[in-house]
C-alpha cells in the first residue's frame, strides 16, 4: 500500500499538480522540463503516433507494459497527468475510500470546488475473465481523483479497488468556488 497519504500529495504540490515517481509536475510546465524531470527518476515510453503522451514507469519496474502513469502535452505544455495511487483486494479497500473522504474534506475546509460523478457501469474482458467496472469520480480544483471498482462476472475471482488521480487543464475555465 502507499504510504504517503493523499492529502499530503494535494497539499504538498497544490490542486493543480501531481507527484509521479516521486516527481512534482504542475500544468503549463513545459514539455522539455517535465521530460527532463520525469526521466531522472523513470523510463519513458511515447504512446504510438499520438502527439505529446507519454507512459511513465519507474526505471526499475518489471510490471505490464501498459501498467504505467501517463503525461499529455498540448502546445508544448503540460495539461493532464495520471497516476494510479493503490490498489486495494476486497477488505482493504475501505482504506482507499477512507483517504478519498480526507481529500474531499481537506479541499472543502480550504474553500476549493468539490464536484462528484459516477460513470455508467461496463463489462469488459480483461485477460479473459468477465468483469464489471464501477468507477466514481471526485474533481476537486484541476484534480480528478477517481475509484475504480473492478468484480468478476459469474466467475470466482477477486475483486479490485483502484485509487487515481489525474490532473487536467479543462478546454473552459473552472468556475469560482459558489459560497
């Protein structure tokens, strides 16, 4: 599990930055920059043709190759990021929901704009084992800070809680903060 409590991420570099193997990078930063940085600490990946994304892993990862965090680039500057924060198998997701609520109740406190969405619920195959997918998703400021709950479909198998977050410059501004 990580170690560093969330809210520490969103105080330490603000609500419009990220931590990334252990690397802080804020929008609009440029794309030379943020490379350079990321690349001390992590082994970079272009995705496909795509122009300006990029998978993170740390240099010493032995996992999937899609398993990986993601940074975007529009017009040589930073816009979104992602990085999944932890995984949880049945009992100890109530951990992962436990720091989303002090997230939440942090970005409240401190007068920041709290908005939550779910998405509509799926089933997909993933390696050849039916899944359900529900995922919910908490923005605060320039932050998404989403669960996603996977369960397997008429099969025995465990079921996973995964905690991300992603920041993102939004193509309209944010509102102001309605009091």
């Amino acid at each position: 599990m990580l170690m560093v409590p969330m809210i520490a991420l969103a105080q330490n570099g603000g609500w419009d930055s990220i931590r990334i193997n252990g690397t802080y990078l804020r929008l609009g930063m440029k794309q030379s920059e943020a490379l350079a940085r990321l690349a001390e600490t992590s082994t970079l990946k272009k995705y496909g043709d795509t122009i300006g994304h990029w998978c993170v892993q740390p240099k010493d990862f032995a996992g999937l190759p899609w398993d990986c965090a993601s940074v975007g680039f529009l017009d040589d500057k930073l816009y979104t990021a992602t990085v999944e924060l932890d995984t949880a198998t049945d009992t100890t997701a109530a951990n992962l929901l436990n720091r989303l609520y002090m997230v939440v109740l942090e970005a409240e406190k401190s007068g920041v704009r709290v908005e939550i969405h779910t998405q509509p619920e799926a089933e997909y195959d993933m390696l050849k084992m039916p899944q359900r997918g529900r995922t919910l998703s908490v923005f605060i400021g320039r932050k998404e800070y989403s669960i996603r709950i996977q369960q397997p479909v008429g099969v025995p198998g465990p079921s996973f809680t995964t905690l991300s977050e992603s920041i993102y410059q939004p193509q309209t501004p944010v509102p102001p903060v309605q009091k």
